[in-house]
C-alpha cells in the first residue's frame, strides 16, 4: 500500500505525518514522474484551489491524475482538495476535475468565522476534533453522494464511490480516524 500526496503547494507534509502515524507509506506528486510509480490512492492537501489547479496544469499532471480518478483509484481532497473534486462551485467559476457531484462554496464561513475548530461526529466512528481554515462547505449533493459529516447543518465531508472530501483538515489535529477511513476505502 502506498499513497501519492499531491506536494504542489498547501499542507501536504502533515497528511505524511498522519500516515506515517498509522503505517502506510507515501511519497510527494511534485512533478509529472513521480505519478510513474505503482501506487494506490492519491491525497490532495489543503491550501489554494487557484493556485493548485494552475500548477497541476503548468506541471502538466492534470490529466493523468483526472484519469486515474476516473479509472477508480482512491482519492481524498481536504479543504481546497475538497473543492478540486467538486462538479460545481457555487462562487468561482473554475471547475477541476470535476469527480464528485456536488456543489463547493469557496470561503464559505466569511471572515468572522474564517478559521475554527469544533468536535463533530464522522460517519460511523464518533466525534473528532475538525479544524477549519477558510473552509468551504457543500450546498448541494447529488443522490450518489453519501454524506459523512454535518457541522451547524452545513455539509462538511462526503464520500463517492472511490472519492472520499472533508472541507476540515484532520491532518492539522492528531486524530487519524479519516485517514484509517480513506485507507480502508482501498483494501
Ligand atoms: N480558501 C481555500 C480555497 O478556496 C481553501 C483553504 C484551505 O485549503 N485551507 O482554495
């Protein structure tokens, strides 16, 4: 098991951490080479959508990574990973790669409330501490998404099929419990 974490720009190095806590290997996608390797899921960090979607495109990764999404390899966005999945954004009119059918609000939560930590429950596994930075939230969702996670009736963590989001950032807490999730996803 190895898992590739997009190292473009953003807050990958803490998703190595959290693996490396709970025993899975990974390496950093940094250049089109590095997605030659055999690997079994892909993380996409945190940090700016604007900017990671333009370095995937000046990198030239876009496509080989739209393409083993689509070809159903295990994918998980957190924050500005979050909105690089979703079909729609509801205030940007950018799109990624598009693999998930739900509508992302960039900064949703406005300035006053821009940054915030709270304990909400997770899909089965209970509650867990969820940090949000200038988070999106989901606003719509299409019947084939499963929704993990509500914070204040605001959606904030769906899964399809191979593609697993959360608009918090488990990777800046030290509670593995989405990880194990999106691990288990793959086995
Ligand atoms: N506001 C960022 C965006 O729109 C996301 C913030 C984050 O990833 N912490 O891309």
């Amino acid at each position: 098991m190895k898992i590739g974490i997009l190292a473009v720009q953003g807050a990958f190095e803490e998703h190595k951490k959290l693996l490396d806590k709970i025993g899975v290997a990974s390496f950093e996608i940094r250049k089109k080479s590095d997605l030659e390797q055999k690997f079994d899921g892909i993380i996409l960090p945190g940090g700016e959508s604007t900017v990671m979607g333009k370095l995937l495109r000046e990198l030239d990764m876009f496509d080989t990574i739209k393409s083993l999404i689509d070809n159903g390899m295990a994918v998980f966005g957190t924050c500005a990973g979050l909105i690089l999945l979703a079909n729609k954004i509801c205030n940007d009119t950018n799109i990624y790669f598009a693999s998930m059918d739900f509508t992302a609000k960039r900064n949703a939560y406005g300035r006053q409330l821009g940054s915030f930590e709270i304990n909400s429950t997770f899909a089965d596994c209970g509650e867990i501490p969820m940090v949000f930075i200038r988070a999106p939230y989901i606003e719509r969702v299409g019947d084939k998404v499963e929704i993990l996670a509500t914070v204040n009736n605001k959606i904030v963590a769906v899964r399809q099929k191979n593609c697993l989001a959360t608009a918090f950032h488990p990777e800046l807490t030290d509670d593995t419990t989405v990880h194990k999730y999106f691990i288990s996803m793959i086995k």
